[in-house]
C-alpha cells in the first residue's frame, strides 16, 4: 500500500532483543494504518485479564498512511495500549516532528512488550535500532534528557522523552513531553495513563534519525495545493 513500509519493529524489553517483522499485505486493506493497525496487534496479542502494568501488555506506536508527506495535518502518531485507568482500549495521540521523522527511518510502527530490568532508551537509524542504557538519564527533566541524548548521538536526532521517575509510577494521569530537533514546540500526550504503563516497563525515549522524505502518489501534489 502506498504510504506504508510494511513492517514493525518489535522490541522486547525483558530479553533486551530488537526484532523486525513485517506486515502481511492484507492487514492495510482491513485496517488501514495508524490506530487501526495498531489495534489489530493490541486485540491478537493481549488476552483478557491482562494487567495493563505488566509485561504482557503491549505498548504500540503507529503512523499513518500520510505521515511524512507534504499533505497537511499528517504530522501525527499514536499509541495503543491496554490502559491501567479503565483496563480497556485506549489510544494516545500526538502532533509534532517525531512521527515524520521517525516514518522517515523506514518503519511504520513500534510493538514494546516485557519490563526491562534496567532504564533503557531505544535508537533508531536507518535500518538500524538498538536499545540502550538509560541509568544515566533518569530523574532529568525534558531538555536536560534531550540535550544529554543529542550530545551521545547528534542533534540530528528527534528524541521522544517519556518522564518515568518512580514516583510518576504510580499516577494513572500523567503527561508525556516530547522536544523535537532546534527547540521547536514542546508536545504532550497522557490520556488513559500511558505514561504510567511506560513507566513501569522502564522504558524513557525514543531517539530516531530522520532519513528520506516520503512523497505523495501521481496526483497527490495537486490535492494538496487545491486544498
């Protein structure tokens, strides 16, 4: 399907493994992209009584068909998970940089399942994502996290920063900051306690690389302007 990459990186949190997967055609027919996919993977992979804090949940991040494109309005992601505050569906959505930019590395979405035994962050480049150590960055507030990470990896990357101090832990109502590359406007996201279910996996950011620009299929130019 155009916009799509056709596949996911799954990382586990327990085993410390990034994997790659791809996505069976089919499934953009169905549910498209963004939160419908991403709802597929939540409904096939968490079973009732899950507890949404522990490390059977999944925590999924997906784009959309457009992300990264000029069409306006696109510059979105979201999450889905199973929500510790209602113990149901729940989806999390942001504007910003960090979807474009993170389209752009060549994966349309991220699957987190397990807890990791330490503080991690997850790196992704072109063709390439790692997680590492994030022991050093916790208790930092949002721009001193973000100017730590650009000064280990380069201001080339957008970093995604989740505050999970362990006293944050235990709120069903916290808010998620993100600060994209050059200071540009700060974002949120916390509905239906996704900061606490990151939180309690340990994971703290994102870092991704942005790669090539995604264009619009024969036509979509025009739309755009016309719109």
């Amino acid at each position: 399907m155009f916009g799509a990459h056709g596949r996911v990186l799954r990382v586990n949190l327990s085993e410390s493994t990034v994997s790659e997967e791809a996505i069976p055609e089919g499934l953009y027919d169905q549910f498209l992209t963004g939160a419908g996919l991403a709802t597929h993977y939540l409904y096939n992979e968490v079973t009732k009584g899950t507890d949404p804090l522990g490390p059977e949940n999944r925590l999924i991040a997906m784009t959309g068909a457009l992300t990264g494109t000029v069409a306006p309005s696109t510059g979105r992601f979201t999450w889905v998970f199973k929500s510790p505050l209602t113990g149901v569906w729940a989806q999390s959505n942001s504007a910003g940089f960090w979807g474009v930019d993170f389209k752009k590395t060549g994966y349309d979405g991220i699957i987190f399942e397990g807890v990791a035994p330490e503080p991690v962050y997850l790196v992704i480049q072109e063709d390439k994502a790692e997680l590492r150590s994030a022991s050093h960055l916790w208790g930092h507030g949002v721009f001193e996290t973000t100017r730590l990470i650009k000064e280990e990896l380069g201001a080339k990357f957008n970093v995604d920063w989740h505050r999970n101090s362990r006293r944050e832990q235990g709120s069903v109502c916290q808010h998620h900051e993100r600060s994209p590359p050059g200071g540009r406007t700060m974002r949120r996201r916390g509905s239906h306690g996704l900061q606490t279910a990151e939180g309690h996996r340990r994971k703290r950011e994102e870092a991704g690389e942005s790669g090539k620009p995604i264009g619009l299929p024969r036509g979509g130019q025009e739309t755009v302007r016309a719109a």
